[in-house]
C-alpha cells in the first residue's frame, strides 16, 4: 500500500535493499524533454546530455542489480518499475543519441573490443603523424636546398635572368599578399574571423 501511495504522489518508490527510485509522471517527462530539446543545437550540448543518459543508465542498471541480487515477492513490484525507468531511459538515450554525429574510427572499436585502451590508437596516429610529418619536411628541406643551389649555379651562369627572375617572384609574392589581404584570407589559405563583441 505504501508502494502505490508514493507512486501515486510522485515521490518515490522504495526497493527491498532500501534504495528509492524516483517516480516520473508524463507530463513532468514530456516537459522536461520539450526543455532539453528546444534548445539542442549545440553539439556539445546533444553530446552532455547523451553522456548524462549514460550515466543515469549506469546507475539504473545498478540499482537493477542490486533488487535483482536481493530478489524476494516484495521486491517484485520494485523491480518492474526499475525495469519501466530502464526502457523509458534507453529510449530516451536513442532519441538523445540520434541528435549527435559523432564518427568513431573502426580501430577504436576494434580496439575496444579486444579489451584494450582506445588511447593507443590516439598514440599510434599521432606517431604515425609524426612519422610522416618528419618524411614531408626531410622532401621540403632537400627541395629548398636544390632550390639554393640552382638558383647559385644559375647566378653564376645567367646573373641577369635570375635577377629578373628575383625580381617578378617577389612582384607576384606582393601581388599575392594584397589580394590575400583585400578578401580576407590568411597567406596559409584560411579565412580571417571577425570576432564578435
């Protein structure tokens, strides 16, 4: 009887290990996701709130455990409520879930299948990165070099072709730079931000 009366108020119902599972009336439910989702744009905003239905779902799942490993007849009304709360959450986690798009590498699952930590992945990518970032500035650094050299065997041989050559480059890396600059875009090919005040 006290059961139905504190489902009846909203309160709380409390389980056969003395743990009180909170009542949810509809409307306080459809109210609290018009609130969540009139202003879930945000992507880290979808993002928090499926990582608070997670961690309410953990807890939920606890709290299953715990009437389940303490199971008796008077725990039977108890644990069809946590049972209710558990679906209603993991709905609530679909729908919530279905508003983020997050991708996740198939390496990280894999990785996470295997019982292994996801940040090796991070760590292998990254050195990997590294890896080939090495590579890229070695093949840079040995073309400025043949650059160089060209440039003072050509002196030697044609000073004034590649004085007129010094010349229009550094006409066309002015010309470069004011156009860069009349659209607002950096010299690395990145458009300039206006902050807002």
């Amino acid at each position: 009887m006290e059961s139905s009366q504190n489902a009846a108020s909203g309160t709380g119902v409390s389980g056969g290990n003395g743990i009180t599972i909170p009542q949810i009336n509809a409307a306080a439910a459809a109210a609290a996701a018009a609130t969540a989702g009139a202003g879930s744009e945000d992507p880290k905003q979808n993002l928090n709130q499926v990582i608070n239905s997670i961690q309410k779902t953990l807890g939920l799942l606890h709290q299953l455990y715990l009437t389940v490993s303490s199971f008796n007849v008077a725990s039977q009304l108890p644990l069809l409520q946590r049972l209710n709360v558990l679906v209603s959450e993991l709905d609530n986690m679909t729908k919530l879930s279905e508003k983020c798009n997050i991708q996740v590498p198939m390496e990280v699952l894999n990785l996470i299948d295997e019982g292994k930590n996801p940040d090796e992945f991070t760590r292998d990518v990254l050195n990997s990165c590294i890896a080939k970032n090495q590579i890229t500035k070695g093949k840079t650094d040995s073309f400025k070099g043949l650059r160089r050299h060209l440039l003072e065997e050509l002196e030697q041989a044609f000073p004034d072709e590649v004085e007129s050559y010094r010349e229009i480059r550094a006409a066309s890396a002015a010309e470069s730079k004011r156009l860069a600059q009349a659209q607002s875009i950096l010299p690395n090919g990145d458009l300039k931000v206006k902050t807002e005040l």
